[in-house]
C-alpha cells in the first residue's frame, strides 16, 4: 500500500474507534446492562487500535541506530 491509501484507511478506522467510544459511553451512560454488546463494543475498539498501530508503523520508517 502506497502512503495515501494508507493514510486514508487510518482516517477511516481513527473515526470508526472515535464512533465505538462514543456507543461505548452512550451505553454505560444509559445504564444498560447488555454485557454481550459492551463487550463486542469493546473488542472491536481493541482490534482497531491494533491495526491503527500496525499502520501507523507501515508510514514511519524503521531508523537502525
């Protein structure tokens, strides 16, 4: 992937885990307990972090001091 896709695609995924926060807290907030959902919320959110760094990683060039 040249930098461009991959400039957009953690645009992408940055609003995506942005947007699992806010439903995160909307659900905690509303004081609901559907456990099964919070924690699918949640580790969607971990997943996209993962790959967030991983690509991150791809545009910073590996310096050897």
């Amino acid at each position: 992937m040249d930098e461009s896709l991959i400039a957009k695609r953690l645009e992408v995924l940055r609003v995506e885990h942005r947007d699992l926060d806010s439903a995160i807290g909307a659900l905690i907030g509303a004081g609901s307990l559907d456990q099964l959902q919070l924690a699918r919320f949640k580790k969607r959110k971990l997943r996209l972090r993962d790959e967030i760094a991983l690509l991150e990683d791809q545009l910073v060039p590996d310096i050897i001091a």
